[in-house]
C-alpha cells in the first residue's frame, strides 16, 4: 500500500506566504526535505497571499503558472511546503495531472525510507495510515459502490467504507503492537534505575550533528549524513566517563518546524526516552543564522512530548565552521554548566562535555575508609570511582581518596 511510485521524482517545489499566517517553513529547508526524499528539483514557485484558497490552497494565476511549467517539463510531482487538506490535493490533482504531496507527505515519505529498526516501521506505518485514512475518497471518485453480480455481492458497504474499516483493524493492530514495545522499553527503563545509569538524550533540529557527536563520545557507527532525519530510529549506548561512571546515552531523531501531529503521537515510544532522560543535550548547529528560532522550535516540540522540565545543556556543535570560535563552556547564576562549544568532527570541546556530564552527576571527592576485610569494596571503588589517592591506617584499612557519584557510593555502601 505505501510502496513509492515509479513514476518518478522530478518535482515542483510550492511555498506561498501568508500575510495572516506567521512562522512559516521556510523554502531552503523544503528544499532540503525534498531532496532528502529523493525528489530533483525542477523548479521552485513562489507567492504571496492574504489567506489559502480554499479550493485550490493558491489562486488560478499560480496555477496557471504550476501547469505552465508542467508543461514544459517532465515534472512527476508537486511538493507544497504547507498542509492541505484532502480536498484541496484532490482538485490540485485533478487540474494538474500529476502527483500531489503536501509537507507533512513529504516528510512521511523520508521516514518511510530510514526506518531500520521493527519498532521504527510499525511506528511510520501507524503515521501513514492516519495521514492515508482522510485522503482515501482521492483513490475512488470514480466508485460508489462494490460491483454487484454473482460473487461479487458485497454487505452494502462502499469501497470507501471498507478501505476505512480495514485500515482501522490496521492501526489497532499496530497499536497493540507499540504497547508491547513500550512494556519493553519500561523493563529496559527499570533495568537502568536498578543499576543507577542516568539517561542523557540528544535532541535538537535536524541536521545540527547529534549523530556525528554521539559516534565521537561513544566510538558507535551510526549512520550520520549531512542531510534532514539521517537518524530516525533512537539508539541507546552505555558510556564511561574519564571518573569511570558509566552512563546511558540515547541518540534520537531530529525535530523539524511544524514536525506533524501523526508523527508526534505515532512516535510515543520512542519520543519516552527523551521524556525520561535525566538530562537533555540539546544540539544546535553553531553556524546556522537562525539558531535562536531553532531552539525555540525545539522546546515548543519538547514542552509538546512533556520533556519541558527535563533539565537542559545547549551544545553549540559545529565551531569548526566558525572563524576564531574556540571551544568552552559557560556557566548559569548558579554555577552550573549551561553552554557549550565544541566541534563533533574535531572532538574540540568534548572533555568539556565530559565534565559536565561528570558534574551533572553529582559527584563527590571523599576518603573512604574500607576494613582489611572488605577487598570487594575496594575492587568496586577502583573500577566504578576515580581514585584519587590511597594510604593505609595502622591497623590496615584502606584510606581511599575518589571522585564518585553520591548515589553510587551509597549503593556501594549499603551493599557492604
């Protein structure tokens, strides 16, 4: 059913502006979504408007000028930046004679194509089939009711109806299915709190480097690209810092402006590992002019998953793009990290990062004293703390001096 089309991929790219309407994707970053979907670019057709057309979204004059150019060339599909409604793609289509996809198609269509993970799949395929479901009558204007004759007497329902009713019992099963992968993901959640990893997520638009930067930090091979959602499924990696507590790391797909409502919801399940992260790195690319928008776009997404509260550090990516930018961090009023600057392809700025994940922590520099008796603990203080220094008593115990995690000490002493 959600097969592409080989038809082709030469495309129009549509981006009107509203003078009623604010915060409007921008043309570049539709551009890049399209090629990310595998559309060449044939032209771009631009306009401005008081407010969409019901009918048609544009005016007869842009459509005049979309079927001029289709005219002219061999052009399979016409991509809008905005979101129309199944009406108003129907008459496009009709008048145009070709392929119709809005925003929220498109970048359907890209998830259709990175999903790798079994999750993931069912995951898009719950996103289609809501986004298919109002868009069905498209398919059969042509029909009214099933055929009649022998064997072919249907129970009076529509083809319309019955499209509905199949691709119902579809996302329930999907359903069932993601409340399954979500038990999983809480039996993995409570494996980690029994052994006190803390959860850090990497979140950030698209394309800001989030991949790139978890491969540096855990030596993984994620697929990392320089083009939007190169990385669509979450992958969770278990990390040492340089004071040898260990963390988990989950690397997640990238947000986007007007990311649509059926990926949202569709995505819960994997959306939950940045609602229960301990902290979010959120990743911003450093040279991108509109960084501030950016972040803002990104908490608007996060307050709307219910990781408004999940304390954040912004990660400046991508210095090397910079002139004179050098690696750093900058502290909050109360003496915490906040900021940071670094370069993922360099590694500048990542023992920065390590330290902040290392403060975050909570950690502590303590001298523990550990009975002769005790060599389990003393194993556990050198492979789990940083030690800083060792001297012994006069009656033999261990006088260790380490920086470690209040909770991992006091877990290291109750099972003592």
């Amino acid at each position: 059913m959600f097969e592409r089309p080989n038809s082709g991929d030469n495309a129009i790219l549509v981006s009107m502006i509203f003078r009623n309407h604010a915060d409007q994707p921008p043309l570049d970053e539709f551009a890049e979504l399209a090629t990310s979907a595998g559309a060449k670019l044939i032209a771009s057709i631009t306009g401005t408007r008081i407010t969409p057309d019901p009918k048609y979204f544009i005016g007869r004059g842009k459509l005049a000028e979309i079927e001029a150019v289709i005219a002219d060339n061999e052009v399979d599909v016409v991509l809008f930046n905005h979101n129309l409604s199944p009406a108003q793609e129907r008459n496009l289509e009709r008048i145009l004679s070709c392929r119709v996809l809005d925003r929220t198609g498109v970048i359907l269509d890209i998830f259709a194509q990175r999903a790798r993970s079994f999750d993931g799949k069912l995951q898009v395929e719950l996103a289609q089939l809501k986004h298919l479901s109002t868009r069905l009558i498209r398919g059969w204007t042509h029909l009214e009711r099933q055929k009649g004759g022998i064997g072919l007497r249907g129970p009076g329902e529509t083809q319309l109806e019955t499209d509905r009713r199949l691709i119902s019992v579809r996302i329930n099963a999907i359903n069932k299915r993601l409340v399954k992968v979500t038990q999983q993901r809480e039996l993995s959640r409570k494996a980690r709190n029994r052994a006190q990893l803390p959860l850090i997520s990497l979140v950030g638009y698209t394309n800001a480097g989030k991949s790139t930067l978890f491969n540096n930090l855990t030596e993984a091979s994620v697929f990392a690209a320089d083009q939007l959602f190169a990385t669509l499924d979450t992958t969770l990696r278990r990390i040492t810092l340089p004071n040898k507590s260990a963390i988990i790391l989950a690397d997640t797909v990238g947000f986007i402006q007007k990311l649509p409502h059926n990926l949202i919801a569709a995505f819960h399940a994997t959306l939950d590992e940045t609602r229960q992260a301990d902290l979010l790195l959120h990743i911003v690319d450093a040279n991108d002019t509109e960084r501030q928008l950016r972040i803002e776009q990104v908490n608007e997404v996060l307050a709307e998953i219910g990781a408004a509260e999940v304390p954040q550090i912004i990660i400046y990516n991508k210095i090397d793009c910079l002139d004179n930018c050098a690696a750093r961090y900058e502290r909050d009023a109360n003496g915490k990290i906040n900021k940071i600057w670094l370069s993922a392809v360099t590694g500048a700025g990542i023992d920065l990062l390590k330290q902040a994940l290392i403060e975050h922590q909570n950690t502590v520099i303590c001298q523990v004293r550990v009975p002769v008796n005790a060599g389990d603990v003393r194993a556990r203080l050198y492979a789990e703390a940083l030690v800083l220094d060792e001297k012994y008593a006069d009656n033999g115990d261990s006088l260790i001096e380490v920086q470690i995690s209040a909770d991992l000490l006091n877990q290291i002493i109750k099972v003592k």
